[in-house]
C-alpha cells in the first residue's frame, strides 16, 4: 500500500504544478516556445552574434588566389554543415510527427490518480510522432510494414510516454530477442536490401523458426500494414499497464487509440505505386490535413481487468502476443487526441524527440510483460548514441513542462546552468533542496505498485505463454472475404521473394497450417507447393469464433467523406456549370477537390471561359485520391477518352475500387473503357448519383467490385 506520509515539500506547491486551467497550462506551453527562432527582420550572423557582410564569398588571397584558414566565417559555417547529421533511429527511422492536445472526458479518479485523467477542463499539449518500422529515413510512407503510434503526453505530473504500434501485438514475447528479430527484418547484411520491405529470405527465415511470431505476422500481412492514412489508424498501448487510483487500487488495462476517420487501408497495387510516386504520400496527408484545419482526432480508452481477474483468460496478460478480444473486455473511453499544429522544424522537433515506454506519471505503471521491462532499458540507452548523452531531455521537444529539479549535473550538451553548491542529498548548505515529495502527499511523488514477487530467478518462458496459434486464427477468421483474401495474396507475394525453398515450406507447413489450413492451402497453390493436410501442433483455438472489433470494415469512423480527396477530370470542352455542380455538392461534404487537366494548363470550358486546374493526371495520379468525377461536356469526354493518361486514371481508379462517378453523356467513355456500371461506378447528374458516390467513397472501397476488378490489369 502507499506510504501514508503526508508532508509534501513546499517548494512543489510553488512550482505551481496542480492548477489544472488552461491558462496555466497554456503559460508552461510558453517556455518550450521561447525556443522557436524567427529571423524574419533579422541580420544574418555568426553563430557568436557576428553580423556577416559577405555570405557568398570565401576570404581569399586575391579574387582568383587560395582560400584563407582565417576565414572564421567560411570555417565555422561548414564544420556545422559537416555534422549536420545524426545517427538514424535504429528502427522506427522513418517517421513523421504532429502537436496537440489530450482532454478527458471526465474525472477517472476511480480508476487512475494521474492528474490528466481527472478533469475534462485540463488541456494536456502531446507531440505525436509516427514511423514505419523497417526502412531507413529516406525510405517509403506506403511500405508494408508496422506503423509506430508514438505519443507523448505534457502533463503537469511529468512526461508520459505512450509508445506503441497500429498492431495490437507483437513479434515476440521476450526483448532479449529483440535485436534477433530486428537484424531478421532489416535489409540483408550483404546487399542492404530490400528497403523498407519484408519480403526477403532472412525475415521469413526467422518468423518462420519462431511461431509466437505467428501472431503478429497474421497482422502485419492485412491490410492494417498498408494503411490509407496515419489519420486511419488505429494505435495500441499492447502491453498490460496498471492504472492506480488514490487509494492504490490496481487495474490491468491495454491501452487504444480509435480513429474518428475510421480505420481504413490502400490496397497493396497502390501501397507499391505511391512508394515511388510519391514517397512521402503519408507525412505529405497528415501534413495537408492539418495544415487546411482538418484535424485528425482518435479516442484514448482502455480495457480494464480488475487484478482480480488476471488468470481468468485463456491466454496471458503479460503476453504481448496476445489481445483482450474487445467482445470480451470493451474498450472504456476515456478522452480525446486532436492534432493541430504541424511542427515548425523538422529536425527540431521530429527527429529529435525522444520517447520511452519508462516515461510514466504517478497513477500508471508497469506490468511484468518480458518485453515491455527491456523496452525500459532499451530506449534511455539507444537516446545516447543518438542523441548524444544523457542531457536529451533537455531539447526543447523532450523538456517536460512540469519542473524537473534534481541533483543530476554536467555531461554533454549540459544547458540548465545550475545554482547552488549542494548537487546531492541530503544537503544542508542549500536547505535541503530539492527534496523528495512523500507518495500519499497531494500532488505526490511516483511511487511504483507494490506487488508481491515470490518467485526463483530463472530463465525461462512462463507455460502460460506457449499457445502461438489459437488468435492468429481468430485474426484470420474474423476478416472480411475481401481481408482475408488480401492476406493471401500478401504471404503469397511475401514468400514468392523468398529464394530458399524450405523457409517457403516451413512457414506454410509448420505456421500457416496450425492457424488455417485453407489459408494454408491458397497460399500453397500459389507457391505451387502441395496443401498441408494437417497441422504440426494441437492449437487450442479460441472461445470466441469470431471477434468483429478485428475487422477494419467494421470501423468506419464517424466523419463521413470529411477530408477524402476527389479528382475532377477535365478536358478542353468541359461544361464549366458540372463542374461547379460537382465540385459544389462535394465541398457540402467537405471532402477535399482537386480539378485534374491533361497538363497543368488551364483548360478551355464550353462556355469559352478558362478554367484552372490545381494539377495534371501526370502529376496526381488515381492513387492519390479517394474517388473520381468525370463532369459533363461532350468535347472534354471525346479528349479524354483519346487520352491514354486520362483512361489509365480512370482503369487504376477503377481497379482500386474507387468511387467514381461521370456525367451522363459520359456512358460512350465508359464502354470505352469496356466498364460497366456498380454500386460505385455512376452515370447521371442529378443529386441521387451524388448521394450514391458519396456513400460509396464513405464506404472507403467498392467491395463488391473486387472480383470482378481483378480482370483489369494494373
Ligand atoms: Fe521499440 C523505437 C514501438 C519493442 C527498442 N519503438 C520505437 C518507436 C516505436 C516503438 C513507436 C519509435 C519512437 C519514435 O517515434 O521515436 N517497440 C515499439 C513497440 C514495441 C517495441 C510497440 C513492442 C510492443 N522496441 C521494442 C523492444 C525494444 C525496442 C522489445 C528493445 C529491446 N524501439 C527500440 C529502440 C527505439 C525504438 C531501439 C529506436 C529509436 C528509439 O527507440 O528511440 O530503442
């Protein structure tokens, strides 16, 4: 139990860290602000405040002679621009990131004495960074891979790290085998490649020899490793956690993010496409979407297991291979996430943050999940090398805006200028300071859950950890057809890379076929391996048949087609009044338009008029939109069913199952095309085609036209 001390220092009173208003909050946000560095009207200077006359020219013995070592000014500019760089990160290189604001719903005092959790007036600022998992910086957004969801929380009690994935699992349950699995998935040692993929020898190699992967493997083949956007995801703590209320009463609880957008996935033709169309298609997204006010938001809830219950399920708490199907445990609300402030730099802010599943606040700890406890150590020690010391919680995106007064002193990159003689305790030239604040006090310190341990030092995987197969299977089979179709594709392509025969045969013998032997058996046919006939352990298999939660089509946001982009095509002859129509009715949903032309030129209309266009079909190709509307005009349709790009826009929009809706007199382009019309691919001009096409862009995909889809080439 909590100590029942009560004799808080009164320095932490003064440090003001308990008023929970905005203003307060707003007026902590101010310090990391007074770092940001405008030099609109400023002089260009030395980095010692020397104001430069010249920045265009060396200082040199004579305007054709050699260059001089005294030119302070040429020397110090490049030494800075050679050690620009910093070590990537190990994993999660690739990544983007965003500002906002955490606010409760209400007071969960019951369940956490976090100060964040306790009132819905309390404006907490995060900075979110997103990452793919495999490929360096310079890598592809639309890679398939892991997505990390990483958010850090500014609370007044101190920063709280939520380090997560948009996957509620993991690949392995121990951290020791943490480097095993990331020196797998990398490029290969000798060639470095493939970037930013999975689809080579030495990551099947191991998930193959290692079935607790099995899991996770199942998800990072769905379309949750494509997603359509970083707004689209959804984001898992994965861990069991314990929140801890006032009284030191314990719960166990995952952590989740819901999208309000939905959740939603490219398919895998346009994953591959737009990583060399457009490479930043992601960070590009999320950067637009704030920039224009339209703010992603997610729900930050949990799902509660009273310590109480921690045996009562058929898998382990403390296994992060596993998920709390939410049909068992739902998942309880308990505040929201809004993003809207894209970072001012880079480098700054982005590159530079630094998160730590160790970064807690009093109310929330730890459970003993293997591979959360290395994940503790891990991430402080990787800051070092990267970041440069042990001083990195002092760049301004890392600095708590709580007080962090200790007796921590010098090393790198030291920026506090300490006063004071006394850097120990107990002190009692400096009165003591600082001191400790007693957990039971108000505002108290972190005291970590006290759980009684009676156990053997050893090495060994608990029992309770040995069931690798039985919620793949539950995965698999709670997919959609469409999902679970595209699984098999992405194994059959994945392992179709694979060179060595017998890690194909393993992974589909003595993996798939223990999660389902007709998805063993698809991805066999396409390998042209024979069918597994059984499989090579006894799986359990779950209670439950099927867990909904786990299908994306079934979380279809709340936002409607708000922010979906839509390609208008025109051509030379385009009736300027459909276009109005169209592009009107659309804005009334506030999706976001884009008017598309055969070159970036404006187009003529019928009307005679000029018409500009934001850009060409060359230049945003139909995988960088949700939908597509052909407007009327005989002229414009005539060009551009004579324009090869404009028929590819429309085939590839067409393939991807995208809505898309053409004028009337627009039926001539599609025979053309030898298309017929479905529940998303419309004719007509009137209001019902436009609720239609909306519904079936809100509908993300045209789903029944799949099969059907699969005749058109890509
Ligand atoms: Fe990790 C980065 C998520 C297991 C070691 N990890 C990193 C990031 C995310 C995750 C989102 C990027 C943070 C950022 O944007 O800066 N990692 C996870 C999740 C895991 C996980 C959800 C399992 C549930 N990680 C894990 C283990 C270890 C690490 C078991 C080591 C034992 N992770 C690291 C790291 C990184 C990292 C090497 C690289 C850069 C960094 O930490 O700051 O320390």
């Amino acid at each position: 139990m909590p100590s029942k001390k009560t004799d808080a220092p009164k320095e932490s009173q003064a440090a003001g860290t308990q008023t929970p208003d905005k203003a307060n909050t707003n007026a902590k946000l101010q310090r990391l602000e007074a770092v940001r560095s405008d030099a609109t009207g400023q002089a260009l200077r030395t980095n010692q405040g020397v104001r430069i006359a010249d920045n265009q020219n060396t200082l040199k013995a004579g305007d054709r002679g050699p260059s001089l070592l005294e030119d302070f000014i040429m020397r110090e500019k490049i030494t800075h621009f050679d050690h620009e760089r910093i070590p990537e990160r190990i994993v999660h290189a690739r990544g983007t990131g965003a500002h906002g604001y955490f606010q409760s719903y209400g007071n969960h005092a019951a369940l956490t004495k976090a100060g964040f959790l306790q009132d819905p007036e309390k404006i907490t600022p995060v900075f979110v960074r997103f990452s793919t998992v495999q490929g360096p910086r310079g890598s592809g957004d639309t890679v398939r891979d892991v997505r990390g969801f990483a958010v850090k929380f500014y609370t007044d009690e101190g920063n709280f790290d939520l380090v997560g994935n948009n996957m509620p699992v993991f690949f392995i349950q121990d951290a020791i085998k943490f480097p095993d699995f990331v020196h797998a998935v990398k490029p290969e040692p000798h060639n470095e490649m493939p970037t930013g993929g999975s689809a080579h020898d030495t990551f099947w190699d191991f998930v193959s020899l290692v079935p607790e992967s099995a899991h996770m493997v199942m998800w990072a083949m769905s379309d949750r490793a494509i997603p359509r956007s970083l707004r689209m995801m959804e984001g898992f703590g994965i861990h069991t956690f314990r929140l801890i209320n006032a009284e030191g009463v314990a719960s166990f609880v995952k952590f989740h993010w819901k999208p309000r957008q939905g959740v939603h996935s490219v398919l895998w033709d346009e994953a591959q496409k737009l990583a060399g169309k457009d490479t930043d298609f992601h960070r590009r997204d999320l950067s637009e979407a704030i920039e224009m006010g339209d703010y992603p938001e997610w729900e930050l809830g949990v799902q509660i297991v009273p310590e109480a219950d921690e045996h009562k399920f058929e898998f382990d708490l403390l296994d992060p291979t596993k998920i709390i199907p939410e049909e068992l445990v739902p998942v309880t609300p308990l505040g929201k996430m809004v993003l809207n402030r894209n970072p001012d730099n880079f480098f700054a802010e982005v590159e530079q943050v630094a998160f730590c599943p160790g970064h807690i606040v009093p109310g929330i700890d730890f459970s003993n999940d293997p591979l959360l406890q290395g994940r503790l150590f891990s991430y402080t020690d990787t800051q070092l090398s990267r970041l440069g010391g042990p001083n990195f919680h002092e760049i301004p995106i890392n600095r708590p805006v709580a007080p962090n007064h200790n007796n921590q002193r010098d090393a790198l990159h030291r920026q506090t200028i300490h006063k004071g003689r006394a850097s120990y305790e107990p002190n009692s030239i400096d009165g003591g300071w600082p001191k400790e604040t007693p957990a039971a006090a108000q505002d108290g310190g972190f005291e970590s859950y006290q759980e009684r341990i009676d156990a053997v030092k050893i090495r060994q995987r608990s029992e309770s950890f040995g069931d690798h197969f039985s919620q793949a299977r539950l995965f698999f089979q709670s997919m959609s057809p469409n999902e679970q179709q595209h699984i098999i594709k992405a194994y059959s392509f994945e392992l179709g890379k694979v060179e060595r025969e017998h890690i194909r045969v393993r992974e589909v013998n003595e993996i798939l076929a223990n999660i389902d032997l007709k998805l063993a058996a698809a991805v066999a046919a396409n390998l042209g391996l024979p069918a597994p006939k059984a499989g090579t352990v006894q799986v359990k298999g779950s209670k439950l048949a099927k867990s909904p939660a786990l299908s994306q089509m079934n979380h279809p946001g709340d936002v409607g087609i708000k922010g979906r982009k839509i390609a208008v095509l025109v051509a030379d002859g385009v009736d300027g009044a459909s276009v109005d129509q169209q592009v009107k009715a659309l804005e009334a949903h506030s999706a976001r338009i884009m008017v598309l032309g055969p070159t970036s030129a404006p187009v003529k209309t019928a009307q005679g008029k000029p018409l500009p266009v934001d850009a060409s079909m060359e230049g945003m190709p139909s995988i960088m939109f949700d939908g597509i509307v052909v407007p009327a005009g005989k002229a414009s349709l005539d060009a551009l069913g004579a324009s090869g790009l404009a028929k590819h826009f429309l085939l590839e929009g067409y393939k991807h199952l995208k809505a898309i809706a053409l004028a009337k007199e627009g039926k001539a382009l599609l025979d053309s095309l030898g298309l017929k019309e479905d529940k998303g691919l419309l004719l007509g001009d009137d209001q019902k085609t436009v609720d239609a096409f909306v519904k079936a862009v809100e509908g993300h995909r045209v789903w029944e036209r799949e099969a059907a889809a699969e005749a058109v080439p890509a």
